[in-house]
C-alpha cells in the first residue's frame, strides 16, 4: 500500500490524499457520511448507490491449530 500511495500522490501532487484505517462498520459509516471518497474493503455496503470495482482476487486461507487426544480406549477425539 505505501507503495501505491506514493505513486498516486507523485502523479497527482494537488490531490489531498488521508488514509484512514478501522473495521468495516467504522470505514462504511465515513462513506455513508460523505467523509470519504473511496473505499477499499473486502465486504461490500448493503447500498446500490455505490459502484463497486474488484481490484484483486486472492486465496482464503484459514489456519487451525488441532489438539488430538489419545483416549485411553485408543479413540481420537479433536
């Protein structure tokens, strides 16, 4: 991200530029307010007023840690 924030505002030097970080109920409440005028998310507003342009798509990945447990009958039990 820094990366591409340099080069947006090397390119446009008269363009404001704040980035502003929190969870999507924080970030979609300053859209909805007017407070901002894009927004990059991974879960759309439940709004039609808004066009919505896929920038990447990336595998999920989902890591767990699994405890097994031998029992004494010789059952595994998670």
């Amino acid at each position: 991200m820094p990366k591409l924030i340099r080069g947006f505002q090397q390119r446009y030097p008269k363009i404001r530029f704040e980035l502003v970080q929190g969870n999507h109920t924080f970030i979609s409440n300053r859209m909805e307010n007017g407070e901002c005028d894009l927004l990059i998310s991974s879960a759309k507003l439940e709004s039609d007023a808004y066009e919505w342009i896929p920038m990447r798509t990336v595998p999920l990945y989902m890591w767990l840690f699994l405890l097994l447990i031998v029992l004494r009958s010789g059952r595994i039990s998670a």
